[in-house]
C-alpha cells in the first residue's frame, strides 16, 4: 500500500514540475536578469539537476528496506526454530 503512495506522489511530481520553483536566491535574481526564456531554462536545469540525487538516494534507500526485510525474515526463521 505505500509502495502505491509513493508511485503516486512520484509521478505527481512530475506532473506538476513546472510549478516546482528549485532557486536559490542567487539564481532568482539571475534568471530575472536573463529574461523569460532563460528563466525557465535554468529553472528546468536546476530541476533536473536535483532530480540525479534524489533518485540514487531513492535507489539505495529502496535496496537497504529490501535487504532490511530480507534480513528481519531470515532471523524470524532463526528464532522460530529455537524455540
């Protein structure tokens, strides 16, 4: 069920990442420098830029829960045939 929650909330993300607003206030005064066009462009570029990180950080964090639960089975297993 929360595997679910969180396909939804990923792919909500990118459904409305044009709204998302990822800049600093050094890039902000810099983009409404640059104009219209680039604006968007570093704003998409910054975007995509933080997106690298988060999805390894998603990867490794979903490999640790997987071997974590590996892990917590095999010792369930353990601890029942001792008793």
């Amino acid at each position: 069920m929360k595997l679910k929650h969180t396909i939804v909330t990923v792919l909500m993300m990118f459904v409305f990442i044009e709204q998302t607003i990822a800049q600093c206030s050094v890039c902000t005064k810099t983009a409404e420098q640059l104009g219209e066009g680039p604006a968007n462009a570093l704003n998409n570029a910054i975007v995509y830029l933080m997106m690298i990180p988060l999805l390894i950080m998603v990867f490794i964090g979903y490999y640790w829960w997987k071997r974590e639960k590996e892990i917590i089975k095999e010792e369930e297993k353990t601890h029942g045939k001792m008793s």
